[in-house]
C-alpha cells in the first residue's frame, strides 16, 4: 500500500490553554498573521477546537519534513507566533504559570 502524497507530512501541535485563556488563544487564531501560507512546502492547516474542553489541535499539513523544520526555524514563524510568546514571557516575567503550553507531534501519512 502506498500513500497518495497530496500531504506526506503532518505536524500536530496540541495547544493546553487555562481556561481564562481560551478566548484569548482563539482570538489569536481568527487573527493570525498567515505567516505560514507563504512558506514553501505548506499545504494547508486546521485549528480544532475540542468539544470536551481538552488541548487544541493545530494541524499543518507540508509536502516534506524538511518544509515543516524550514517553517520552525524561519522569521516567519517567530513573527507568526509572536503575540503567543508575548503573553507567555509576560506571565513569566509576572511570577505566573504561562496561560498556555504546547507539545508537537509529526507524522508520516501512511493511508487515506
């Protein structure tokens, strides 16, 4: 069996927000930069927001693995994640947890 390779890589970064935050993180997603449609090997993202109150889902979909670390390590990445890295140095700088953390997983595809 072999994949269709539309989307060959797929990153997942799962967003814990507190819930003061929520409204906050959402409001940053409705207004983001779209830094990341720009970048080369990008194919499309989802923002999943959970039906049980658990972690968000950001899902980016690239043609390589290779596509997805040039995003992580590019201006273009900081400049979209900037208002978020704010809100998480303030709450530091405040002695507070920060309002958000996340964690990335990546896949390969392996079916459709």
């Amino acid at each position: 069996m072999t994949a269709n390779t539309e989307h060959s890589f797929v990153a997942i970064n799962y967003i814990d927000c507190e819930e003061s935050y929520k409204p906050r993180f959402e409001e940053l997603f409705s207004s983001r930069a779209k830094a990341i449609d720009k970048m080369p090997g990008f194919k499309n993202m989802e923002v999943l927001k959970p039906a049980d109150g658990s972690a968000f889902l950001i899902v980016s979909y690239w043609d390589s693995e290779e596509a997805f670390k040039a995003w992580t390590g590019s201006p273009e990445f900081r400049e979209g994640h900037k208002r978020g890295f704010e809100d998480i140095a303030k709450a530091k700088q405040e002695g507070k947890e920060p309002p958000m953390k996340s964690s990335f997983k990546t896949y390969s595809v392996l079916a459709r």
